[in-house]
C-alpha cells in the first residue's frame, strides 16, 4: 500500500515538473486592416521614437557641455540640472521601450 502510495506520489511530481516546464503559448499576432502585423507596427513606431530621443539627448548633451565649458565658476546653472533630468527621463523611455520586448 505505502509503495503504491509512493510510485503514485512519484508520478505525480514528474508530471507537475513536466507541466511547469513547458514553455507559455504565445498570443496569436494581429493583423491590421492595411494587412500588416500590429507587433511589427508598433516596434517601426517605437524605433522611431527611440530615434528621436536619442536626438534629443544628443542636442541636450552638447548643451549641457556648452554650458560647463563657458563657466569659469564651478556651480551649475538651473537650466543645466534641467537638462540633465531631460537626459535621464530619455533615456529611462528609451530603456523602457527596448526592454518591453
């Protein structure tokens, strides 16, 4: 009794492991009406958009060296901490696109 009880529980455990294992389906991929995939849609999108605020950190960037080159005092500006919050906040979007998928 107690070894069929222990093959059964045996089985049992191999079987929840084999379950576990298996990997998520994945969602079927939607198709717009102009024919073309969501997915595909919203990455182009989002490259794009990672393009632009990598141009925009860039501008931020030269600003920011700009502006502690032609300081001879070593405080920064108001305007300096703000954009480099602007960089931060860019490149946190930017990050958070390419990590989504």
């Amino acid at each position: 009794m107690a070894r069929t009880f222990l093959a059964s529980l045996f089985v049992l455990v191999l079987f929840a492991q084999h379950v576990q294992q298996q990997p998520p389906a994945a969602p079927p991929d939607t198709v717009l009406p102009n024919g073309k995939s969501q997915q595909d849609e919203i990455l182009k999108m989002e490259h794009k958009k990672n393009l632009e605020d990598a141009a925009a950190m860039a501008k931020l960037a030269a600003d920011v060296n700009e502006e502690l080159e032609k300081d001879d005092r070593y405080v920064l500006s108001l305007k300096t901490l703000k954009n480099l919050d602007e960089i931060e906040r860019l490149s946190k979007q930017i990050r958070g696109r390419i990590r989504k998928f």
